[in-house]
DNA sequence: CGCTATTTTGAGCCGCGTCAATACGGGTGG
DNA sequence: CCACCCGTATTGACGCGGCTCAAAATAGCG
C-alpha cells in the first residue's frame, strides 16, 4: 500500500532463496541450484508483522504456504468455547498453513509474536512447479512428513518436567541450527503461551522453571535462559529429546 | 513364498483402485478414470495379515506407504524407556507410513488387530507418478495435510469424557463413510488400546463408558457399542466432533 | 510515577492414575 | 458338557500431579 515504488524491488532482489541463508533449512533444502531459481520465481514477499498482528487466520481461504523468514510466528487453534490452543513456535525457515491444504480454508490462525516476515508460496503454483522438478515435489512430501512427526511429538502423554525440559531442548536444537546460541537464548513467547503449547497451566510453567534452576538444569531470568546442564535436561526429557524435532 | 502360480494373477484382478469399492476415501479419490489406471500398475497386494501380525515396525526402511484394505490395523510407538504410544486406528481407505517419508524409515510400528490386508504403494514409484499426474501429486499433499489435522485433534488438551465422545463419534461417522451403520459397531480394539491412544487410562475408559450408558448416550456390552443419543455424545463431546475426521 | 500485563508464589482441591480385587468370557482339554 | 485357565474388563479405594483461585512481586510503558 504505502511502499514506494523502488520497495518491491529491494524486495525481490533480498529474497532470493537462491541466496538465502535459511535455504539450507527450508523449502529449498536439498534442491539443486537451477531448481532453487525457479522457485525464486513464485516466491513472494509480504511486508513485515509486527507483533500481535495475524498472517492468516483460522476460516481464511488457503491460497499459499509461508516460510517464516525472521522473527517468531505462533499458531493456534481456537475451539467452539472459545479457548484458545497453541499449535506450534515457527522459527525462520520453518513453515506455516500445511495443515489447510486438505480442507483448502485454514484451520489455524498465525500471528507474529515479534516482528517478523514471510515468504509466500502460492500454492497452485508451487503444486505446478513441484510436478516439474521431482525434488521439489520430494520436498513438500517430506516437509509435511515432518509436521505429522511434530505433532505426534505433542500429543504424547508426558509429565510436565518432560514436556518443558524437551520444550526447552527443542528451542536450543532449533536456535543451533539457525547460527544462534543453543545455550543462551530468549524465550520470544509468553509463559502463558508456552504453558497452553504444552498444555499445561501457566503457574506449572512458573514452578518447573524454578524447579530446574534450583536443580541447576537452567538459569533464568524472565524471558532470558541459559541451559547449563544439557544431559540432565535430556535426562529429564526422557523420550522427548529427538534432535529431528529441529 | 508359498503362492501359487495363479495366487499372484488373481490378487492383481482382484487389486485395481479403478474397481475398489473404496476407492472414493482412499487415494484415487476425486482422480480422473485414467489416472486412476496409472495407479493399478504401481499398487500391489500382500497377503492377509492375522491379528497381530506386523506390516511393518519401527525402524525398518521406508520403501512404501499402505493404504488398509480389510480390517483394522493400530499404529503406535514405543518410547526409550518401553512404553507403548498408540498413535491411531486405521480403518479400510486410511493410510499408514505418512510419517515415515521424512526420516526416510519408519517411526512407529503397524500391526492388524483382526485379520486384514492392505494394498503397498512403492513410496519411489509413487513420486515418479505423481510427477506426471498432478492429479495425484494434489491428492498425496491433501492426504498428508489431513494426517496433520487428526493429530492436532488427538494432541488438543480435553477432558476424560471429550476425548471418550469424540472417539466414538469419530468412529461413527468413519464407519457410516464406509457403508457400515453409524449407530452400532464393534470396538475392534482392546480397551488398553483405546486409553493409550486418548492417553487415559484403562480403568477410566470403563468408568467412563458405564457412566455414558448410565445417562442414556449410549448401549455397551464388551466391544459392542450402540450410540442411542448421537447429539448428547456431540454436546459432551465439545470441540472434538469434527466431522472432517472422518 | 502510576497503570497494566506478566510472572511468581501459596493454598486447596479435583480429575485421573495407580493399585488391588473381582467378574466375565472365550478357548482348551478332559 | 463341564472344569479350568488366562486375558480382558469392571469396580472400588486411595494418592498425586497439575489445575484453580487468590494475591503479591516485577517489569514494561506512557
């Protein structure tokens, strides 16, 4: 709307996949130079998010795909009560609406925890270049492979210790792999929104906090957090320490 | 092994996605006539499984994805210290494997609770068709979506007496798609296998279900089950009566 | 510096799990 | 046909993990 005219210019000519950092982690993972240009093509731009405000939202029609670029998305459901239910984190490189293709309308809303952008992914074009360049079409096979594998992850029966120590490995297994500290890092989304992720009620997110720091499993202050025992935190995780959850 | 020479020839007449009665819930759903042809040269047989036979188990190769042909066939995985996770029941028409096309082996075991057969989809030669045919490129990537949304269903926070009512409605209406009635049925699996998979436990499925018939919802003797008040188990059932489930 | 949202901390309680005993049913062999 | 056995299901007693309710502490922000 407001964007001058040389905008989508610097736009296009930054959001290249071809020389994206996140390539390596996102839908172009794996693929071969010539067929990363071509996506090139159908990628799109959006303006920034700032926090609070919504990519999509749950009834939206689905037209495309996201990949998170930078800052951190939250997606949620919200039932016939009114409560709402935290699907997922998106860090950048990850995705957003897969769950929508099946129904075509989204089922989910997703809005920007902190500012942040998208990649777009239009999806009836990327149906029509998937079926001409078989690495792609591997690749959104094995993305949403990998969303099922989330999930299942989730609805597992955990105790709270093990949902919050494997919440807090995942966060550092995922911060690892982007450049950051896997070690040090924030916590962008409330304890309320941690605590609905991993069904559990916010005061218990509180108390297991301050619980591992007593057992010298974390420090924390806040929003900030350092993990100073990675194998006593894995330990307490128990089955939910799976690196491929990165 | 111990076929005989026409055993092969017979389960390929009997096999053709363009004669299966399934065919409208299954993968050729919605494709065109020809398309579907293309899919009866890749689909093969095995013979019938016997009630806890394995069609395949956690950790063994991915080389193809199943969709269930008779019977009733349970998915589940077993975490580091021993227990069982039950991730779904499949019925005729659903697929097993989905999940397994990321990591590139499986992650959770399928076993037959009665006796039942599934047609193989070569995961390879799978691709390779779908490639050509964008028809069943769209229908693979609806399928994988509509995975991630039953687990989304089976990780969302709810209450003994949710989770119970919505698994029978979602039986029901599973049942009734495939020409069964909606309203009476037999539970093919176990109670154990119910709680595990509501992440409940066993004593609380019988308690539960004793309480449902004491309020009229339903009729229940052993595994048989009739739904006398198919709205009460949708009130009591909250946000879990989703049809799209089905 | 007050206002508000977030986080922490405490007290009490309840749903569901655990443990244990009993009932049921289907198969097996005499 | 019955006696026996064993896996499945039911029922009861009890305890605990995590939720609810309430209030205080802390931080961010105009």
């Amino acid at each position: 709307m407001s964007q001058t005219l040389e905008q989508p210019h610097l736009d296009q000519l930054r959001n290249l996949c071809s020389t994206c950092s996140l390539s390596r982690l996102c839908v172009p993972m794996g693929l071969a130079e010539a067929d990363v240009e071509q996506l090139d093509n159908i990628v799109q731009q959006g303006r920034p998010l700032r926090a609070g405000e919504h990519l999509f939202r749950a009834d939206d029609p689905f037209n495309a795909i996201y990949a998170v670029r930078s800052g951190c998305f939250k997606s949620y459901i919200v039932d016939s009560e009114g409560h709402e239910q935290v699907l997922g984190f998106h860090l950048p490189g990850e995705l957003l609406g897969l769950d929508a293709i099946y129904p075509e309308h989204h089922r989910c809303s997703a809005v920007a925890l902190d500012t942040g952008s998208v990649c777009t992914l239009p999806y009836s074009q990327l149906t029509q270049l998937a079926a001409r360049v078989p690495g792609l079409q591997s690749q959104i096979f094995r993305l949403l492979s990998k969303d099922i594998s989330n999930y299942v992850e989730l609805a597992a029966d955990h105790t709270a210790d093990e949902r919050l120590a494997g919440f807090l490995l995942s966060l550092s297994a995922r911060f690892r792999r982007r450049g950051y500290s896997a070690t040090r890092f924030r916590l962008i989304m409330p304890r309320r929104d941690i605590a609905n992720y991993l069904r559990l009620a916010t005061e218990t997110i509180s108390r297991v906090l301050a619980r591992f720091q007593h057992n010298g499993l974390i420090q924390v202050e806040r929003r900030d957090v350092e993990l100073l025992d990675l194998d006593g935190l894995r330990r307490t995780a128990g089955s939910l320490h799976i690196e491929s959850l990165s």
